[in-house]
C-alpha cells in the first residue's frame, strides 16, 4: 500500500466515522415527536380562538360604530 492509498483508507474510515456519529445523533423519538405536534397543534388551536373572538369583538364594535353613525345622519 503507498501512501496515497493509507490516506484515501484514512479518510474513508473517518467519513465512515463521522456519519455514524450524525445518524446515530438524528435517530428519531416518535413519541417525543408526537408530543411536540400535539403541543403545536394545542397552541395553533388557542391562536385561532383567540383570533376567532378578536374579530367578533371587532365585529361588534363596527356595528355599533355604524348604528351610532346612522343615528346621526337620520337626526
């Protein structure tokens, strides 16, 4: 073996090495990965209320708004 082919080895091993190393660190937990769905689901569900009774409470508002404005022009 020369030595360009111990290098090759060398970093063939090391590569080898280092992709052992990420797999081994993107192994998935399903369940911790559930959770976290279910947690974002939770939280996308609150938004959507809160954004729901917002805009009711908007609604409301304009359209007293508007009344109060008619009641004006009809005077």
């Amino acid at each position: 073996m020369d030595d360009f082919d111990v290098k090759l080895n060398q970093i063939f091993h090391d590569s080898e090495k280092e992709l052992k190393n990420i797999w081994s660190k993107t192994v998935i937990d399903w369940s911790e990965m559930e959770a976290l769905q279910n947690q974002f689901d939770e939280k996308l569900k609150a938004e959507r209320r809160e954004r729901k009774i917002k805009y009711k409470g908007l609604k409301r508002q304009n359209r007293a708004e508007l009344r109060e404005i008619l009641k004006k022009l009809k005077v």
